[in-house]
C-alpha cells in the first residue's frame, strides 16, 4: 500500500520541460504534466508542453491568446483561464472558438476587461456586432493573401518566359550556324 501510494505523489518535473516562470509537476507518466503559471504576471503564454493534462494561467495579466496557441494540446483536461484582462477585440475569437469546443464552463468564466463598452461581457456572449473591428481587419488580410498570390504567380510565370526565350535565342542561334556552315563550304575552292 505505501509503494501504490509513493506513485501518486507528484513529481517535480525536470526544468527543461517546464516553461520559465511557471512550476510543473506530474502524477507519473500516464498522467501527464501539470502546469501551474497562475499569478506569475505573465502578459504572453509560455512554451507549453505538448503533454500537459493540466494548465492554470489564472490571475494573470493575459489579454488574449495568439492563434493556434492552444491546438497542440491534445492531452489537455483542466484549464483555468479566470482573472485576466481579456481585450475583447477579434484577436480574442481564437480563445472563445477553441474553449467552445474544449469546455463551455471554462469559457463562462472569462470576462471582458477592455474595450470600455464591453467591460465584464462575458466572453461565451460575444456576438459579431460586438467584434465589428474584424470587419475593418478583413481587406488588410486579404492585400497580404493579394501580394502574397502575386509573388506565387510571378514566380511561376517568370520562369516560363525565361525558358521560352532561352528556347527562341537557341533556335536563333542553330539557324544561324547552320546557315554559316552552308555558306563555308560554298566558298571553299574545289581542289582536284
């Protein structure tokens, strides 16, 4: 009974797999890492272990979460997210879509901090008309998809009228010493 017991003691993990500032520890391998980076001040996320079974970033000075930031976490079961300044603006609709789907009452607890007409909106309620800056947000990103589509195509195209004038300057070229070779053995004297 007390070796079944010494295995359920937390583990401290090794500080390589644990992001700075946070403390981490472990129920052994199969229950994965827990992450506690609450009250720590922090203002972005740290490196998150892929593994982590738990996550707590509570009392924190967090105001959103950048896209995809969540999406490794597959093993994830508790997060707690709570008393942090959310900016409730369209960087804030990554956190929302993904708590949806990963736990509604987590998501229930998160309020609004800022902007000033949003104050404590909890964020389960945000709606498109609150977000109305997204719209605003949209023909930025469609330029860079623009540019980015113009330099795709350039450098397929380019190519090709390299590859076609190159092909027209080597039959120019063929033309030409085949048509000087004809005219040197015109104007070699017969020697008999």
């Amino acid at each position: 009974a007390v070796l079944g017991c010494a295995l359920l003691l937390p583990t401290v993990l090794p500080e390589e797999d644990c992001p700075s500032p946070c403390r981490c520890w472990s129920l052994g391998e199969a229950g994965g890492p827990h992450v506690d980076c609450s009250s720590r001040g922090l203002r972005s996320l740290p490196a998150l272990p892929r593994r982590a079974r738990g996550l707590h970033l509570h009392n924190n000075s967090l105001a959103s979460v950048p896209a995809g930031a969540l999406d490794g976490l597959g093993r994830l079961q508790e997060l707690q997210l709570w008393d942090n300044p959310w900016h409730c603006d369209c960087h804030i609709l990554y956190l929302k879509l993904w708590l949806q789907d990963f736990s509604a009452p987590a998501l229930a607890r998160l309020r609004c901090a800022s902007p000033a007409h949003l104050r404590m909106k909890p964020l389960a309620q945000l709606t498109g008309n609150d977000l109305g800056v997204c719209a605003r947000l949209l023909p930025t990103k469609c330029l860079q998809f623009f540019w980015r589509d113009l330099i795709l195509i350039a450098g397929v195209i380019i190519p090709f009228i390299l590859v076609a004038w190159a092909l027209k300057l080597a039959k120019k070229l063929v033309c030409q010493l085949t048509l000087g070779g004809r005219r040197l053995r015109r104007n070699i004297p017969k020697t008999y």
